[in-house]
C-alpha cells in the first residue's frame, strides 16, 4: 500500500521526507510534493520525518482528504523526481 501526501504539505513542501526514501519516489510539484504510488514500497520512512504530518498510507488517508489518493498518483508522473533536501516553502 503505497504512501500518500497530503493537504497539509500544500504550500509548505517540507523536504524531510524525502532525503529518508530510499526509492527514490517523491516528485515535486509547484506548491506540494507527491509520492509515485507505483514506485513507493511501503517502507514507512518518510511519514515521521515530515513536520506537518501530511503523509498517510493510503488506506488510512483522512476521509476529507481521499483526492489527494489520485491526485499523488496523477500528479508524480508529471512532476520531476526528487531526492534531495530543498528550502520549504514556508519558514522553517
């Protein structure tokens, strides 16, 4: 069950999480991160690294939070890939 990222991350984009992946699976988009459903293997190192809990395993996506499910998985492969650590969005 891949990881999914959600609302809170918007306009945020904490990096924390993804230095952590060991796949390499995160992909950045202009004002939130994604996580590649297809590439995530479920190793649950990315959830408590992120500072604004914004990650769930999918079947535990907050219900006021269920699009972003499709959103990670329409949205990564249209973004580029990210490994390493970047600024957020907001001040640390």
């Amino acid at each position: 069950m891949p990881h999914v990222v959600c609302q809170p991350c918007f306009a945020c984009k904490y990096t924390d999480c993804v230095v952590v992946c060991p796949v390499e699976c995160f992909y950045e988009g202009q004002q939130i991160l994604y996580i590649h459903p297809e590439e995530c293997i479920d190793c649950e190192a990315c959830a408590p690294e992120c500072p604004v809990e914004a990650i769930f395993p999918e079947d535990n996506v907050p219900a006021e939070w269920e699009a972003f499910i499709e959103l990670n998985a329409e949205m990564a492969p249209q973004c580029e890939v990210l490994a390493e650590k970047k600024e957020p969005l907001v001040d640390s």
